[in-house]
C-alpha cells in the first residue's frame, strides 16, 4: 500500500469515527433560574395531549418527588388539586391559564411547573407492543412570569429490548399479550415515573438546578453524557 493509499485509509477512519460520535448539545442559559433562585415550587395538572385519560393523573401524581429530592419544598398535589377545585378550576388547560400573579397570590411558591403530556400508553405494533410517555416541563417565576427553565424527557418498555423467539407466530402472540397485560395493569403509570424522574431530577446536564436544600445547590451541573 502506498503513502496516498495509507493517508486515504486513516482519513476515511477518522471521519467514520467522527460521524459515531455523539452530537455535542449546547448547555443550557440558566442566567433567569439563578437570578429567580426559586426554593419553593407549585406543580400545576399536566395538560394531556395523549387519548388516555389516565395521563394527567399519572404524570402528576409522580411529579413532585423528583423535585423534592432536588431541593425545593413542592407544594402537595392533593392540596393543590383540592385548592383549584374549590376555586372552580377543573380542568388542567384552566389551571394553567390562571396568572402567574393570582397563582402567587394563592398558593405563595416562587415558581410553578408546567406540565405536557404528548404521550401515554400502550401501542400495538405488528409484532411488538410499546408502553411509552412523553412529557414536557416550563418552569416559569411567579414573581415576575419569567421562564426559568424548559425541558422534554420519555420513557419506554422498548427501552428493554425484545426477545425474538419463537418465530413470527410467537411474536405475534407475545404482542397480544404483552398489551394486554400493560394496558388492564395501567403500565404506563411505571413508565410516567420514570420519565417524570428524568426530566425533573437533579443534578443533570441541561436539566432543572438543584434546589437550596440539596448538597448539589450552586455546584457545577454534570457534563453532557
């Protein structure tokens, strides 16, 4: 093999490697979320964009935790949900609608979590079946309406691979049952935790930061993956 050749060969792995590597993601513009300093957070209903009823309650309900465990004192979904009932607010789209001044006035947290759900449920594929939830956060300042912070995250039972025995009738088979089983036993309830954790835990790259009352608060968030 020649120069030319030898040059050709290491240029062309280098660009193979190159194109394997993962796209770098811009970090996020925390300067409005460390200016707020938020340490107290309202979870609003989750809007639900997805045909399962059950996702409101799902994402919701899971919600506080992961900010909890961040740092931050969450308001109680039970109280929350009885205190927009009570004032006539009984829908998610009604909640989220309500000023950010009427909401401070109201419940007295520093910002407020918006919540979408696109995703949630069990779908039938040919020969496979995918318990999946997709959901999206703003945090917005009560005090001054300003976004804080923005961000998306999903969970999958794809996620745990699939086991392609028993050719395509078995497949099929599996499938049915799998669905079955995922959409009596509300699976995807497990699947909005996980994804709520993803999306509202901290510390990680270009997630929410940590509250006061974490160890984390005012460290340096993890690199990008």
């Amino acid at each position: 093999m020649n120069r030319l050749s030898i040059k050709f060969a290491v240029l062309a792995a280098a660009a193979a490697l190159t194109g394997c590597a993962a796209p770098r993601i811009a970090p996020y513009d925390y300067t409005a979320f460390n200016a707020a300093k938020p340490a107290s957070l309202l979870v609003l209903p989750p809007i639900n964009d997805a045909p399962d009823v059950k996702a409101t309650p799902g994402v919701w309900a899971q919600a506080t935790r992961p900010l909890a465990e961040a740092g931050y004192y969450v308001l109680p979904v039970t109280l929350v949900d009885e205190t927009l009932k009570q004032n006539g607010v009984q829908t998610a789209v009604d909640a989220q609608a309500i000023p950010t001044a009427k909401l401070r006035e109201v419940f007295g947290a520093d910002a407020a979590v918006y919540l979408k759900v696109s995703r949630y449920g069990t779908s039938y594929k040919i020969v496979d079946s995918e318990t999946r939830v997709e959901v999206e956060a703003r945090i917005i300042d009560l005090r001054s309406g300003q976004l804080l912070w923005k961000g998306a995250a999903v969970a999958s039972s794809a996620e745990q691979g699939q086991q392609q025995q028993g050719g395509i009738a078995g497949l099929l088979i599996a499938a049915v049952v799998k669905q079955i089983i995922n959409s009596t036993t509300d699976a995807s309830f497990n699947y909005a935790g996980i994804a709520d954790a993803r999306l509202l835990g901290a510390p990680q790259f270009n997630g929410v930061l940590p509250g006061p009352r974490s160890p984390a608060y005012g460290k340096p968030l993890p690199a990008q993956p």
